[in-house]
C-alpha cells in the first residue's frame, strides 16, 4: 500500500509537471522568451526542479508527521485477517440511523436477555427470603402463643 501510494503521488507529480510545460510558461512570460530563450528554459528547469523537490520534501513530510508507513502495515495486517473471515465484513448503508439500530439492536437484545435472566434469578431469591420470612413469622406467632400459654398456666 505505500509503494502503490508513492507511484499515485509520483505519477500525480508526473502529469503536475507535464501541465506545466515548457511552452505554456514561454507564452506566460512571452517577452523574456522572445529576447533570452536560453534563459527562459533555464528558468523553467530551475523552476520545475524547485517545484518537484518542494513538493516531494511536503509529500515526505506528510508521510511522517501521518506516520503513513505504520498505518499501512496496520491496514495490510487488517486486510490479512480478514481474508480468514467467513461472514461478510459490515458495510455502512448510508443511512446513519439504519446502520446505528443495525448495531445496537443486537447488543440492546442480548443485554436484555440477560437482565431478564438477572430479574428471573433476583425474583427467585425473592421468593425463597419471603417465604423464609413468612417461615419466621410463624414460628414467631407460634412462640408468642407458647409464651402465653405457659404465662397462663404459671398465672
């Protein structure tokens, strides 16, 4: 990916260049060219060199203030992975709220399963300390009853 990105910057310099031409720059600067032809094409060298190698020094400088080159081996190794898949990768639709509910919407029901399955086991336990509950309260009733009829055979 970094070499096929350096031949589309080489090649995009190439036709820069070639736009540029020599005869397009001898008509912009006509008087010059019909008194000093020589160095009317002296200029447009100098000019055309100072022009690719400012360009190139940007392009480099934009490859390594991006870090283009790691970001490439990361793309490359992303790429490899994903050959291995099977199941097709997601694509985005273009419309924000369908791509957005097409994600969330399986999330959103897996976490409701299991909060379902936390409120079926919470409900569960509920039952069980009710029932214990109620349990000691009988036992209680049943005490108080003793209590009383013991108060009342010593009374």
């Amino acid at each position: 990916r970094a070499q096929v990105f350096s031949t589309v910057v080489d090649s995009f310099l190439e036709k820069l260049v070639t736009a540029g031409s020599y005869q397009r720059f001898a008509s912009c600067y006509r008087c010059l060219y019909k008194q000093q032809p020589q160095l009317t094409r002296s200029i447009y060298d100098q000019f055309i060199s100072q022009l690719r190698s400012s360009i190139k020094e940007e392009i480099q400088e934009v490859k390594y203030e991006g870090n283009l080159e790691e970001l490439f081996n990361s793309l490359d190794k992303i790429v490899e992975e994903a050959k291995d898949r099977e199941e097709p990768a997601w694509r985005p639709s273009g419309i924000p709220e369908e791509d957005i509910r097409s994600v969330l919407v399986p999330y959103l029901m897996k976490h409701r399963s299991y909060l379902r399955k936390v409120l079926r086991a919470k409900e569960e336990e509920n039952r069980k300390v009710a029932k214990s509950v109620l349990a000691g309260r009988d036992r209680i009733a049943e005490l108080q009853q003793l209590i009383q009829a013991r108060k009342q055979a010593w009374q």
